[in-house]
C-alpha cells in the first residue's frame, strides 16, 4: 500500500495528514508514505520529522487586491500555477501511489487535480464548517469528499456523496481525565479557565485576558492558566509589571502550554481562538469554550467554525470587533455563575463530537482501495 498525502501552509492542514498516516502505518506498518507539500511553509519541517518521504512544488495563493504590486505579485503566482501542475504530474508519475489524500492548503490543488485526471483514486479532507477554495475547485473531481462538519455540504457539488468523518483528534486528548488531571496540576475544587491564542499568540485576546486575570486575580476563585505565545510573554509581564500587578498563586501565565492534554482536561471552560482541528479537541473533551475567532483567515473559517458550537448550545462566541474588558469578564461570570449552563454545554459537545475520526477516515480508504 502506498498512499501520497497533498497538504501544507498550516498545522491545520497538516496535522490531520499525520495524523491518517500514523493510523495507516498502525493498521498497516509495512505501507509506504509520501507527501508532497511547499519548501519553505511548516510541512517542510513537520513531515520530514515524521520519517515520510517529502517532496516539494512551489505554489502560492492569490493576492486579493488591485495593487500594481498585488497584479505583478499575482501574475507570478499564476506562473507557478501552471509549473507546479507539470511538477504535480511529473512526481505523480514517478510514485504511482494508490490513493492521494488531500488535506488542503494551495498545495493540495495541482496535486489532486492532476492524480484525478490521470486516474489515481482520490479523497479529500474538510477541517471546516465553511469548505476552502480548494475544496470547492476539487469537491466535484475527487472520488471521496470527507467532511469534518456537515454544515460543509451545501457550499459543495460532489460527484459522489460526501462522507462526515470529523477531524481527527490527538490520541492523548481523547484518554484524558480530569480529576487526574486536577491532581497533576495540584487543583482543588475551584474552576479553572484555560485561555491561549496560538502558538504565536493574539494581541486582542492577550490584552483582554490580561483585564480577565485583574479583574480575578487576589478574589481566590478561579484557577487560570494562560497562553501567550512567543509574541506576548515579555509585553504581557512588563504591563502587569507596570500596573504593579502581583499575580496570586491560582494564576499562571506561560508563554506556550505544551502539556495542552492535561490542562485541557483539567479546565471548567476555554477561551481561544476557532480553529477547526482546536474546535473538534474542545467537544472530544467536553469543554464548554468562549471562542474569539480570528478575522484574519481566509473566508472567515473561524467565524463559519464557532457558530457551529453556538448553535449546537456549546459554546459563546464573541467576535474580536465586540472584544473588550465588559465583555470577557461578561462572559466567563455568567457562565461560571451557572452550574447548569455549563453542564448543558458539556453535553451539547458530546452531541456533536466526533472521537472516532481516524477509524471513518480509515474506513474509507479501505473501501476505496477495495475497488
């Protein structure tokens, strides 16, 4: 078996790659993985690491603007268009794979446009509510279309039904426990917030978290650990400094969490960003969650991604235009004011969650490598 993976620019695209790879090599550890993806985006680093053969076409995104510099960028962009397509059919050739799987990403088009064409069976993989560009262009050419959220569908024309397989979801959050989690983290029974922004941080949740944790902190009623990615560490310290802020001993600010399976079990509600594979974590492990989404991604994914928790009753959203000390501190009262709310929340996850992504996704692959 020899299956070649098309994804890249984002964790959000590559993760989920990974993560169907480790569930083929589990299943079967004498198959062949390839992936095809950008030199210079995170794949490049990622997959290499995971010991898969990498290969590299050098493809861009659209700039949406009218600029003179925008059209002269565009017009190379439209270039590589056409180069990564031959370079896309050229590594085609060479490996012959099975089956490609698209997780998306620009890299992710001239690669499943070209195996489709040339008959290779293929299947492409939705994080989001509100499907990419990529997937609308190929949804109607790939022989599977795999959904992580069903309101995906009706902004799509496939050729063959499309399949609800969720995202798949990191072994270790779905095995975590909070009350043994508490216990690592030395909690007692009062609730704790967990907040964060990414990897590099949010400047507006790092300044409204920062209100968030005056406004609590010496109460002696919350736990909260904070995130503020590499960017907000320093500027976030100095503030509070200048403020002559002294955090109590239930506050913890760090610049990364990288013990994210246990804080997250461990927490009563969560206040992040929308992202779709952070979104499918949240409601694997129950958290009810305020969600800021980031206005800033392409085709407001993250707007499209946190209605889907509000609407099913599991989370609040507050978007970053409506972002400000009332609101948060609104928001994270009334909801740790209210026993009951948090628990319809919890439920109202276990409703929508879906914990057996890799199994369905893997289901799939089978079936079609069947025929």
């Amino acid at each position: 078996m020899h299956i070649l993976f098309a994804g890249g620019g984002t964790a959000g695209h590559i993760n989920p790659a990974l993560a169907i790879a480790g569930y083929i090599r589990e299943k079967h550890p004498d198959a062949r993985i390839s992936y095809i993806g950008t030199r210079d985006k995170l794949e490049a680093k990622l997959v290499p690491e995971k010991g898969y053969n990498f290969r590299t076409i050098d493809i861009a995104g659209f700039k949406r603007s009218f600029s003179p510099s925008a059209v002269i960028y565009n017009l190379k962009v439209a270039r590589k268009a056409v180069t990564s397509s031959m370079t896309a059919k050229k590594i085609l050739k060479e490996l012959s794979p099975d089956l490609v799987i698209g997780t998306g990403g620009y890299v992710s088009g001239p690669v499943l446009r070209e195996a489709a064409k040339m008959g290779f069976k293929t299947i492409i993989h939705e994080q989001n509510a509100y499907p990419g560009v990529t997937t609308k262009m190929l949804s109607d050419k790939v022989d599977r279309v795999l959904l992580a959220m069903p309101q995906a569908e009706k902004y799509l024309k496939c050729k063959n039904a499309p399949i609800i397989v969720g995202n798949p979801v990191r072994r270790e959050l779905l095995l975590s426990d909070k009350k043994s989690a508490r216990k690592k983290l030395g909690l007692d029974k009062r609730p704790l917030i967990l907040s964060f922004g990414g990897s590099l941080g949010a400047r507006p949740i790092n300044e409204a978290v920062e209100e968030l944790i005056k406004w609590h902190n010496g109460t002696g009623k919350y736990y909260h650990i904070h995130a503020t990615g590499k960017n907000g560490y320093k500027t976030m310290m100095e503030r509070l400094k200048n403020d002559n802020i002294t955090l109590s001993p239930e506050i913890e600010i760090r610049e990364y969490i990288s013990d994210m399976d246990i804080c997250l079990a461990a927490a009563d509600i969560v206040i992040c960003r929308a992202g779709a594979i952070t979104l499918s974590e949240l409601e694997a492990c129950r958290k009810p969650a305020i969600l800021i989404p980031s206005p800033y991604v392409a085709e407001n994914h993250q707007y499209h991604n946190a209605m889907t928790l509000k609407q099913a009753g599991a989370a609040e959203v507050i978007e970053e235009k409506d972002l400000n000390k009332n609101t948060i501190i609104s928001a994270v009262s009334e909801l740790l004011s209210d026993k009951n709310k948090l628990l319809e929340m919890q439920k109202a996850d276990e409703k929508i969650a879906i914990t057996d992504s890799n199994e369905r996704i893997y289901a799939v692959i089978e079936e079609l490598l069947a025929k």
